[in-house]
C-alpha cells in the first residue's frame, strides 16, 4: 500500500451528461495518463468499475451480472490503495442514485484516501429527451408523448417514468447526499457545455479538476453511447413490447449493446426527439432549481451560468415519428439482426464442432423468415414490423445461450419462446 494517503476521485455522473464520452477517453488514454500519476482502476477497464459499483450499492441485477460483481468493489479499492501515483479516478454514473446512507458507506469503504465527488450537470431540456432514449434501450415501453406528460405532471404523478426522470435530474438530492460528508473544497460541479461548437471542452473542464493536461490525451474518434433518432428510439420501445420478459443481461448484449448501440445508432440523419413549449418551461424551472442547489452546496464550479439556458421553443403539441420513418428504421433493424444471426449461427457451429457435437447443428435458414415488403399491407404496419424485429432479437438471444453453453461458458440467460409474440 502507498504510504501517503490516496487520493480518489468519484465522478458519480449524473446521468446524461456526456459521462461515457469521459469515460471512453479516461479508459482509450489510461496508459497516458498513468504517466500523469493517475490510476484510471480496472484490469478490464470501465467493465470493471460498473461492477464494482453495482456490488458497493447493492443494485438490483440478473443472477450473472450479480455473480460477475461479487467483490467487485473491494478489488477495486485495493488497487486503488495499492496505486503509488498521485490519484485514481472512478467514472459511474450510478454513484448518483445513492442517499447519503449509501454515499456514507461507500466513503466508509474509502476510509484512509482523501476522496474527491465530482458531479457533471447538463441542461435539463438536453437531459429529459436523452433520458427518454435511454429507457427504450434499457426494455421500456413508454412512449415519448407519455413519459413527457408524466415529467410535466410531476410528483404528483408518480409514476415509474417520473421517477427515472428524476435518477437523471435529481441534482439537490445528489448534492445533498454526498456533499454534508466532505469538505466544500472536495465537491465539485462541472457544467456540460451549452454549445456543441468546441468538443473537447467538457474534458477540458473534467480535467481541470483531476489536474491532468487535457492534451495529453486524445479525444474519442467514435462515440460509445451515440444518441439514437426519434424513430429509432421509438421502435426500440415498441420491439420491447414484443419481447416481454427478456432478462436485462441477455437484453443488453443482443438489443441494447448491437440494435440500438451500433445498427440504429449508425442512422445519424435521423431527426432527433421533437419538443415543446411546456417542457422547454418545464426545464428552464428545473435548471433553475439545481443551479440554486449548486450554489447553497458550496462546491467548486467549472463552467459558465449560461450553460444552463434553455432554448425557447414555439411548438404545442409532440409529433410521434410517422409510419413512413418507423418502417425505415425497422428494415435497418431487420438487416443488422438477420447479419447477427449468421454471425452467431456460424461460431455455434465451430464452437459444437470442436467439442465434437456435430447433431442438430443449426443454420442461418433456421432464423424467422422476415418480409419487410408485407408490412404496408397490414392493419398496423409498424406493430408488424415491430413483432418481426422482437422475433429476430429472440432468436439472436438464444444463439448467444446456446453459444455460451458451447463454449462451456457460465449463463444465467433463459431460452425464450420465438414462436410467440408476449405482451
């Protein structure tokens, strides 16, 4: 163990505020900033830090992800401990979510570093779209138009959908959980930017903070967790209506981490999540109420008032996505699933093959057969189409429980029923 006290920062998110870029670049630039004296923990990177936090906290989690993050955080405290440069840095949003209870155990855990809390903050307007999104990808089924009623209903609605707004927007209880248990001059805020004109600017801020040469590091080329179109993101919600009870470890690797991570989010001239005015008043309330939580907290700011503004807008009324974009997006889903299953199908076979299972060895014609060119023919089109992506994923999921087992690999992951369409 180093014999000075260590020094950690927790970057605790908040949700939707250009986290994964941060950390793409923390962990695409771990060996550089090493030689800055900063740990960037996790023999297999940021994997490594979200099972660390889902064990410390206690998340709710499938049998493998439970299994995978057993003693996740003590392995990443020792090494945290262990580290003899000058910090160590932790970027995961979920660090958000925890009341002071949890926020106290966890610096309990730490006891003996000097730790840091570093809170990103993003306008509100850009954050309750983005939110939205990323509940579809994450087996919700609520429509844009619902979930922006419920944000405007408030508490007094308490539904599920206002409740995830506020694990994302929640900032004074952030603040209040985490900042009573440290000095003033160890929280920090970081502001999003308002303009998307400079890229490089939020790290230069979180950098700032860390006391790294921001560049020193290369920017990202590519974006992790690339925001979807609104028709994309609209049939992501409604395939999940079809998939019914998909655990959330098989849902992640087949249609949040392939579907929406990489085949819909490469349709980049999609248009994004419509508004209007009552929520673009909504937000600017909103902001207003976390840049006053920002200032009583007493914490080191960086970033500039105006980076909480809110675009006027003139619309009343939520435009869903219209059949014509819904059945485009859906065609791309269709081709991405169906090059999965071939993929899938043919490292099935190598695995069956190499352990000498050579029966009832499967083909790509196996998959659901799928005719986009039917669906304007139907009653409700995009529900059509909707079934036949949610069958496909099915299917690739099971390729995956079969390959795991193949592999002699450990799988808590169920085999789901293609033949029907579960609601």
């Amino acid at each position: 163990m180093a014999s000075r006290a260590p020094v950690i920062y927790l970057h605790i998110g908040a949700m939707k505020t250009g986290t994964s870029y941060l950390q793409q670049l923390l962990g695409d630039n771990k060996a550089v900033l090493a030689e800055q004296g900063l740990l960037f923990p996790g023999p297999d990177g940021w994997s490594n830090q979200v099972r660390a936090v889902r064990d410390i906290l206690n998340l709710r989690m499938d049998a493998e992800i439970r299994e995978r993050a057993h003693g996740a955080w003590e392995r990443l405290k020792d090494e945290m401990f262990a580290w003899d440069g000058r910090a160590s840095v932790v970027s995961m949003e979920f660090l958000s979510f925890a009341n002071a209870t949890k926020a106290q155990r966890i610096l309990t855990s730490l006891s003996g570093a000097d730790v840091h809390v570093i809170l990103t903050v993003r306008d509100s307007s850009q954050v309750i779209p983005a939110q939205w999104q990323e509940g579809c990808q994450n087996r919700g089924t609520t429509s844009w138009e619902t979930y922006t009623r419920s944000v405007l209903a408030g508490p007094d609605n308490d539904s599920e959908d206002w409740r995830n707004f506020r694990r994302a927007l929640a900032v004074p209880r952030m603040l209040d959980s985490w900042g009573p248990l440290l000095p003033e001059d160890r929280l920090h805020v970081v502001l999003v930017p308002a303009s998307r004109e400079d890229p490089t600017l939020l790290w230069r801020r979180f950098a700032s903070v860390i006391g790294v040469a921001p560049g020193s590091c290369t920017p990202p080329t590519g974006q992790r967790n690339a925001s979807l179109g609104y028709a994309s993101a609209d049939l992501v919600r409604r395939v999940n209506v079809h998939l019914g009870d998909i655990g959330q470890f098989a849902y992640g690797k087949t249609v949040k981490a392939y579907l929406s991570k990489q085949v819909l989010a490469a349709r980049t001239r999609e248009p994004k999540v419509s508004t209007n005015r009552d929520l673009a008043e909504f937000a600017l309330n909103w902001n207003r109420s976390m840049s006053d939580a920002i200032a009583r907290s007493g914490a080191h700011v960086v970033g500039e008032p105006g980076d909480l503004d809110v675009t006027q807008i003139d619309t009343v009324d939520i435009e869903p996505p219209s059949e014509q974009a819904l059945l485009a997006a859906a065609v791309d889903a269709v081709t991405g699933l169906e090059k999965l299953i071939v993929t899938r199908t043919q490292r099935l076979m190598a695995a069956r093959e190499a352990r000498g299972h050579t029966g009832g060895v499967p083909s790509p014609e196996d998959a659901p057969v799928v005719d986009p060119d039917s669906w304007p023919a139907q009653e409700d089109p995009v529900d059509c189409a909707a079934q036949d992506v949610a069958q496909l994923a099915l299917h690739a999921i099971n390729l995956r429980t079969a390959l795991r087992t193949a592999e002699g690999k450990p799988t808590g992951d169920r085999t789901f029923d293609e033949s029907r369409s579960p609601e």
